[in-house]
C-alpha cells in the first residue's frame, strides 16, 4: 500500500468513525441533538465513499505488482 492510499483510508475513518463522535461530545455539551442528528447521513456518506474508492485503489495496487 502504497502512502498516500494509506494517509487515505486514515481520513476516511476519522470522518467515518471521529467525526460522529466529535458531535456527539457537542451535542452533549450544548443539549442540542440536532448537530448529531444533522452530522450523520454527511459522515456516513463522505466517510464510506472515501472508504470504498481508497479500498479499490488499494486492490488495484495490488494487481499491479
């Protein structure tokens, strides 16, 4: 693997996983659930987009070599 896929598939955890928990301690601190609620479907979708393109460049490296 090569390291800019693997600076990749970092990122996209930490918007997959962090992000959401980023909100949450918000959330917790505000009172106000809609940052929560508001934050989800666009991690998830970043998150899992970013996740599944870095995967198959990873698979594709692979071939490769």
């Amino acid at each position: 693997m090569k390291n800019n896929t693997k600076i990749a598939l970092y990122v996209s955890i930490i918007v997959l996983v962090g992000f959401p928990i980023l909100f949450i301690f918000i959330s917790l601190l505000t009172g106000q659930w809609g940052y929560l609620t508001w934050s989800i479907p666009p991690s998830f979708v970043a998150g899992l987009t970013g996740l599944m393109i870095t995967l198959n460049q990873t698979k594709k490296e692979g071939k490769s070599e």
